[in-house]
C-alpha cells in the first residue's frame, strides 16, 4: 500500500499540470474560463411577463405558471398574499382564477374547509412566467402536437 501511495505522490507534479490545461481546453456556454480570483457581474435576471394572460400547460396536472409580478408577495405561516385574489372567497370580486379544488384536499384525499396545508405554499408548484430563453436545447413536443402529427401510415413496432 505504501508502494502505491509514494507512485502516486511521485507522479503529482506530472499529472497536475495536465489535468489543469485539460480544464482549461473544456469550455462550456454557462461560464467562460476563469481563474479562481476573477470575478464576473451576475446575469440579468429576465423580465417577468405581466400581461394577466393564461398560457396553455405542456401537460397533463402541470402547474399553472404565475402571469403577473408576484416579487414583492408576501407567503409565510401567517400571510399568504396569493390567497387575497385566488380563494373562493375573493375570485368573484376580482376575477382571479380560483385555486383548485385538490388544494382544499389533505392527503387522504378528505375535503378541507381552507387550502391543504401542504398546498399553501404557491411558489413550491407555480413559478412567473418568464421571456427567458433556455440554457441548453429543448426539443420538447406537447402530447397534442404528438398527437396531431401526420401518420407515416407505418405499422408501429
């Protein structure tokens, strides 16, 4: 064991060198090559849409994304500011959507008088649309296009 040990710490001052020009050859589209010391400005952060407008989900039970500034919204034990517009109470007298139903269900499924506790949290699920663009290629179909897509008139196998 020690033998192994010794012709590995003898073999440092080569491998090093090599490692560290290999990561520097690697580059990748989230960051450009670096030293340990330099610092970069952080991306901007893309704008929120706020233009109130539903968009069509890309699959079935997929949460729906949030259409206005939520930034300054306050959720916590005692505060739920997204409640204030999309309980049943409210949604009538500001038109709002209504939260669903299985916000109000616990998790044996029993209805509840007020949001599940386990759903009160809205951002764990919902997130605000964005106009970001993606990091990495997304070739990503919903099932209608797949759907709706020509046949080849192929027999599937």
């Amino acid at each position: 064991m020690r033998v192994f040990i010794y012709a590995a710490l003898a073999a440092l001052p080569v491998l090093v060198p090599a490692v560290l020009e290999a990561q520097q050859k690697i580059q990748t589209p989230f960051r450009p090559p670096v030293s340990f010391t330099d610092e970069l400005p952080a991306p901007t952060i893309p704008a929120d849409v706020t233009d109130d407008r539903r968009v069509v989900r890309n699959y079935p039970e997929q949460p729906p994304v949030i259409p206005h500034n939520v930034r300054d919204y306050q959720i916590n034990l005692n505060t739920n500011r997204c409640l204030t517009c999309h309980s049943r109470q409210y949604t009538e007298a500001v038109q709002a959507p209504m939260i669903s139903i299985t916000h109000y269900l616990d998790r044996e499924g029993q209805t509840l008088g007020a949001v599940s506790p386990r759903r009160y949290f809205c951002m764990q699920c919902h997130v605000p649309q964005t106009v970001a663009q993606p990091i990495v290629p997304n070739t990503f179909q919903t099932i209608d296009s797949m759907i709706s897509r020509p046949s080849d008139g192929g027999e599937h196998k």
